[in-house]
C-alpha cells in the first residue's frame, strides 16, 4: 500500500465475473465517476492481482482489486497577492477573467505569479489534489485572455472534467487574423500533435490528436477578419494551429504567425480572447453562461480599423437565432 494513499480492495465474485474493470470499481465505488476511475487506472492507482491492468479487462471470479486513493500533498506553491478578476463564485467553483500575459499554473520558468499562486493567496484552501494545477479544469495560453472555471474541490473538478471530457462545456472564442477566409463559415478537422522540431510548438500531423475549431466570420476589416472560433476538442494552442495551418495566423501570434508581422497595434500579445464558457453548475445541475468583452487593448485595434477601412460586416447565426 502507497503511503499517500487510501486503499480499498474488492474481490470479485460469480455475479461481476465477466464486467469491464472500470465498469466494476465505478459500481461498488459510486462516489467516483468512470472517468476519474479510468484516470487512476492509467495512473496504476487501481490494480489487479497486484498488476496493472486496462480499463477494458474483464474480470474473473476470485480477481482481486486494489483501489489507491492518492490523498492530497501539502504544496510548495506560494501564495501572491495578484489581481483576480472573478466573474462568478459559489461554494463549487470560480470564474475568472484572466489577463494576457499571466500564465495558468506554475511550470519551470514561471514558478510565481501564476494564476495559481494568485488564486491560493485568496483561496487557501483550495484543494490540491497533491499537483501544481489546484482547482485547474482547463488552461489558457499566457497571452490568450478570457474565462476560465476553477474546482474549488476534487468533487467539483471532476465533474467538470466529466463535462469537457463529454464536450458538453461550450467555449467561445474572438480572434483577428491576417487575411480572408473563403467562406464566412466552416469547420477544421485536423490532428494536432508535438512539433518533434520544436518542442514548444504544435502542429497539424496525421498521428496527432482528434481536433475540431468551427469558425464564423463576423466582420472582415481590410486585410484582417474576425473570427469567433468554438471548439469542440481542448487540445493545446488548437486554434492557433489550426488557424494558421489555413494561413489565417492570428495577429500578432509569436508562435505560429508571421516572424514579421506587417503590424503590431502597440499589442505585445496576440488577439485571441475567450469570451463564452458554458457548463453545468456541479451542485444543482443548472445550466449557466458567461460573456465577458473584448480587452480595451483588443478593442482598440478594431476601431482603428473600422476608421482605416470600410468593413463588410457578416449576419451572425447566433444573434439572429435569438432574435
């Protein structure tokens, strides 16, 4: 037995011979969902016969299960005082409004003044489930602005995970892009993986990651376009790579866009906000959605572009779907 952990054993019998691993411990553990009993299974936190075993293995009388509960590690994260800008709370979990510029959770190189440590300063006892990501269901890049959910509990985030893992969490995104896309609508279906050039990027390959952005085009400002993007996978940096896989960099994108871009609007970050997030409420079940605006610095580009030029503006379906 694991020193930081709770264990829990279960001895098949006649009756569960023959059902799926993950099927049984989710069974005679309720309080656990199948997706975070597959999480431990693959994390060797579940074994059989003292193995470990996949989530699909049928059982068989007399197997013996052993159920590793990890419990929660004091962390080394410090508490900082940063600015929060907090949408929403209740006693499940916190909506932020995160700011360009400030990374989601510590990692080498940026060990302080993350969105964790500025979240663990207000919230102290913000459960860490013995990592550097306390409370994390989803990430923003560091100059992508917008909402993000934090648990406020292990209870809460995976029931949250549940939700993203399920693609029932809607996400909404602005982005200005370099150029014109030939229908003001579409869908890119395209397998993201790690660049093995550079590990810092992501790229479209055909071994990658399912990965799906729909896109509409709202407004075309000379040679720009902006662009809602809705995702419908999570994988890292998706829009950026997939936008740019089309040639539609965003502006400004260091990563993926132009090594010199033709403008920069004074910005040191790229145009992509997060400005929709929809999910269920952990405790009541209820459905709820935020919006928040466009950054004053992101404004300000578009309306120094609708001065420069004269735009072509798109009917926008889900306005009028409203209306």
């Amino acid at each position: 037995m694991e020193p930081t952990a709770n264990l829990t054993t279960i001895q098949v019998g006649e009756a569960e011979a023959g059902q799926r691993l993950d099927r049984l411990v989710s069974a005679n553990m309720p309080d656990l969902s199948r997706t975070y009993v597959q999480q431990l299974i693959t994390d060797l936190h579940i074994r059989v016969n003292g193995r470990g075993a996949k989530s699909s293995l049928p059982m068989q009388i007399g197997d013996q299960i052993e159920i590793f509960l990890p419990l929660a590690k004091p962390t080394d994260i410090v508490a900082e005082d940063l600015p929060l800008d907090v949408i929403y709370e209740d006693a499940d979990v916190l909506l932020v409004n995160k700011a360009a510029g400030m990374v989601v959770h510590p990692a080498p190189g940026h060990t302080t003044g993350t969105l964790v440590n500025a979240l663990l300063y207000r919230y102290p006892h913000l459960t860490t489930s013995g990592d550097l990501r306390p409370g994390i269901v989803h990430r923003l890049d560091k100059d992508t602005s917008g909402l993000l959910v934090i648990a406020k509990h292990d209870q809460a985030r995976m029931m949250l995970t549940e939700q993203q893992m399920a693609r029932r969490m809607h996400k909404k995104y602005l982005a200005l892009v370099e150029g014109h896309w030939r229908e003001p609508t579409g869908t890119i279906d395209a397998p993201i993986g790690r660049n093995p050039n550079n590990r810092l990027r992501m790229m479209v390959m055909p071994e990658g990651r399912y990965a799906v952005t729909h896109y509409q085009v709202l407004e075309v400002l000379g040679p720009y376009s902006l662009v809602r993007a809705t995702l419908e996978t999570g994988r890292t940096h998706q829009i950026r790579v997939h936008f740019s896989y089309r040639n539609r960099p965003i502006l400004n994108d260091a990563l993926y866009g132009h090594r010199k871009p033709k403008e920069t609007f004074g910005i040191e970050r790229h145009f992509l906000h997060a400005y929709h997030l929809g999910f269920r409420l952990p405790s009541t079940g209820e459905w709820r959605s935020w919006e928040v605006p466009l950054p004053v610095e992101l404004e300000k580009i578009l309306t120094t572009l609708r001065t420069r030029y004269e735009t072509i503006v798109y009917p926008d379906p889900l306005i009028e779907a409203v209306s």
